[in-house]
C-alpha cells in the first residue's frame, strides 16, 4: 500500500507524455503509486510508459482495448491502493509540490478533498482568461464544512477531477465512478464528490498545468456536436435525480443540473431532443436562457 495512488489514463499522447512522467517524477512526496491505464493507444504512448518503468519504479502499467476516458478512470480505480486519489490527464502536468501540500494538508486537517488552481496553456504559451482561479471565491487554509463549501460552489464551479486531491474512502465507501461511454464524464462526478465529503480545503496555487491542444473538444465547437449534446443530457438527467441527504445539497445538485439545462440550449437545434426534466421547469429554464441573450444582444448595441 502506497498513501497516494495516481490514477493516468493514456491514450494517444505521445508528444506530452514524457512532460507528464517527468513531473511525477520530480514530486517532493514520493509515497505514491502510478496507475498508468493504456486506453488502447495506437501512437508510442505504450512504449515511452514501458521506458519510465525503471526510472519511476512505482508505475503500473495496465493495458486494454480503447474504451474512453471514463472507462480508463474506473480501470485504476480498481487496482488504487492509495488512502488518497488524484486523477492525471497525461497531457497536462503537475507543479513537484502537488501531492507533498495536498498530502500535508489532508492529513493534518483530516480532509475529504483539496482543491487547487490550475494554470492553462497552449503552444503559443499561457492563456489570457484563466477560468480555473478560485482566488476570488475561495479562503486559502480554510477548513469547509460541506454546506458552506457548496455555496462557494455555487458562485464559483470547476468541475475537472484534476482539480482535486479526494480521501479515496469518500469515492469507494459510496460507490463512486465515472459514467462510461458519454462526454462531460466530471459534470457528474464532482458534484456527487461534493454532497458526499464532508471537509474541505483549497490550494491557492495552480499546481495543475492544463494543455488545451490544437483540434480537442476544447478548441472546437461542441454545440455542434451529438456526441457531446446527448452526453450532457444523460448528466442532466442523473443528477435530476441524485439523492441528496441535505438541503444544501438538494439546492447545489439542482443548480448544476440547472446550468447544465440552460447550456444545453446552445447546442444546434437539429441536435436536441425532447427535455428530460418538468415541462414546468423546462419553461423556467429556457425562459431565463431568452431573457440572458436578450439582454446580451441588448448590451452589444
């Protein structure tokens, strides 16, 4: 057993790889454990993580067909040994104090999770808008009950599990995975994390470097995108109907599944289907989406 395990689901990234192993490697804290899943690359992806066996001794490397982000995901989260989890994109990479602070920190304070910033970038070099800065929301070293962490959340969201350093009882006492086979896996994820720890602390630091690279889903249109529409609608349809033990987190899953409604109206029209949820709140929702756009139009003129 390892106090940390690293969950890296690799698939077809060959030219960042490297920049990611290496970055564990240099980590102050060393008592973790890699899981390196190969979500069935077909570029070197395989052969730079069989390279890195002998220089990062605690990589694992476990291999299967290509079956998606989320599938990977819970593939490492069946072998994690670790008494805390953090999710690697293997395209991004890790400040070496990372896992040292957040260890540090849970331990001392007996969290459930740590949040940290992230600081994105392109190959051009450090985006100008940075939606990943909580600093305007969040206190730094201050210890969350979750009621007042949802209504933090309710101002300011990130829903990225690399965000986050999570106390691995929270996710496998109750039964926490990702949704295979959909797009915007973390829409759902995050918030069940949320309503289900119950101490919080946050990072003030951008420890997490975050690659938007050229033709992603992050640099192309998704409102034109089936794939990515019917994802957010079987998301919105779960947490419709999560069970929430308190009223704080009845209101904060209701406001996710709310911004997510009210997203999903942007998406082409040929790509929508019936609404999932009330007609009554339906008719709320699209509502306040026309009376937002009315008044964007409003505010350009």
């Amino acid at each position: 057993m390892c106090n940390v395990s690293v969950i890296l689901p690799v698939y077809n990234v060959a030219p960042y790889l490297t920049e990611c192993l290496e970055s564990l490697m240099a980590q102050t804290f060393q008592d973790f454990e890699v899981i390196a899943v190969n979500d069935g690359s077909t570029d070197a992806s395989l052969a730079i993580l069989e390279a890195y066996r002998e220089k990062l001794p605690q990589l694992c490397i476990v291999s299967q067909p290509n079956q998606g982000l989320s599938a990977a995901r819970n593939a490492g989260l069946k072998q994690a040994t670790g008494a805390y989890l953090y999710f690697l994109d293997s395209d991004d990479y890790i400040h070496n104090e990372t896992l040292a602070t957040c260890f540090t920190l849970a331990e001392k304070e007996q969290l459930d999770v740590v949040k940290f910033d992230a600081e994105p970038f392109t190959s051009r070099g450090v985006t100008a808008v940075n939606p990943y800065d909580s600093r305007a929301v969040l206190v730094e070293n201050k210890v969350y009950s979750q009621q007042e962490w949802l209504a933090t959340q309710r101002r300011h969201y990130n829903s990225p599990v690399w965000l986050y350093f999570v106390r691995a009882d929270v996710v496998f006492m109750n039964g926490l995975q990702f949704v295979e086979g959909i797009l915007h896996e973390d829409e759902l994820f995050t918030p069940q994390l949320f309503t289900r720890a119950q101490r919080f602390m946050y990072v003030a630091q951008p420890f997490f470097k975050r690659r938007y690279r050229d033709g992603s889903i992050m640099q192309n249109n998704i409102y034109s995108s089936k794939t990515s529409y019917d994802s957010k609608r079987q998301v919105i349809i779960q947490l419709d109907q999560e069970y929430a033990v308190s009223k704080a987190a009845k209101q904060f899953l209701r406001s996710r599944r709310n911004a997510l409604y009210m997203d999903s109206c942007s998406y082409d029209k040929v790509l929508r289907s019936k609404t999932p949820l009330n007609k009554w709140i339906s008719a709320y929702l699209e509502a306040r989406v026309t009376i937002r756009k009315a008044r964007k139009k409003k505010g350009r003129r």
